[in-house]
C-alpha cells in the first residue's frame, strides 16, 4: 500500500534574499548572446556566472591556482531559483557568500542582481548555490581543503 507524503515536511517556497544577505559581490556585464528565443537571460548563463564569480574571487585572493596547482576544486552539486528575468544588456552583480566548508567540501551560495529587480541591486532576481569537492589534480581523490583556500573563504563565510 502505498502512502501519501505529509503536508508537514513539504519545504517552504523559495524567496528572492536582500543584498546584505551576502558578504562580497562581483559585477558582470551581461552579453547579446546571453538572451534566448524568449528574450531574457538563458537560464545556463546563471551557472557560468556562478563559476565566473566564485573563480575570479579564488584566483584574485591567491587561493587557487588554475594552472600549476595541486588541488582543484569540483562541482557536485548546483542548483538556482528564478524570481525576475535578467535581460541584456542589465549589469549584474553576483553576492557570493559561504554557508558551509567540511573537510574537502565548500558550499558556495549566490545571489543575482540586477538594477532592476525590485530596487537597485537590492533584492536578488535569483539565487543558487553550489558545492566544490576539492580534489588532488592528478588523482581526482578528495583531499582537506588547503589552509590558504580556508583562509580566503572565511573572510565569506556565513556566520
């Protein structure tokens, strides 16, 4: 016999988040090609943003070394929730915060925004998230997340 799941433990329905939600934010100019058949933003482009964001910040602060370094960082996991379109030729700015690192893992968290969204820059048209498991660049086997790339990510994090 087959039950039926309880109302009780249904999650709630994602909201858009304000800007002070996140701790450090990255503008990008949003491109022709970015916009689809539908005239906004393709929803992939979100996830390049994501990558583009949380990358640049890692590189920048020295904490990650694309070319010659021993640990790289893997994508496990994302996810994004829409709540306004995103059209070009609008600036974003990416919130990026962390709400989670274990011992080989970071879960990042993202907000979009745009001067349109329901106030400049102030309330996010969408918001993701993703998880990096670090991993040796040769093995591809985790390892603990380097003390430098710890660092970097604190200053971030969500407390």
């Amino acid at each position: 016999m087959l039950s039926t799941p309880s109302t009780s433990s249904t999650p709630s329905r994602p909201v858009p988040e304000p800007r002070n939600a996140y701790h450090l934010f990255r503008r990008i100019d949003t491109r022709w090609a970015d916009n689809d058949a539908y005239g906004h933003v393709n929803n992939v482009v979100y996830y390049a943003w994501f990558d583009t964001a949380v990358n640049a910040y890692l590189i920048e602060q020295g904490a990650l070394d694309i070319h010659d370094g021993a640990t790289i960082g893997l994508v496990v996991e994302t996810h994004c929730n829409y709540f306004s379109p995103v059209v070009f030729p609008e600036q974003v700015e990416l919130g990026i915060r962390i709400a989670s690192m274990g011992s080989s893992s970071v879960r990042y968290e993202l907000g979009v925004f745009t001067a349109n969204a329901q106030g400049a820059f102030e309330i996010c048209a969408a918001k993701g998230h993703f998880i990096h498991v670090y991993v040796d660049q040769h093995t591809r086997r985790p390892v603990p997340l380097p003390l430098n790339l710890k660092s970097v990510l604190e200053k971030i994090r969500n407390d």
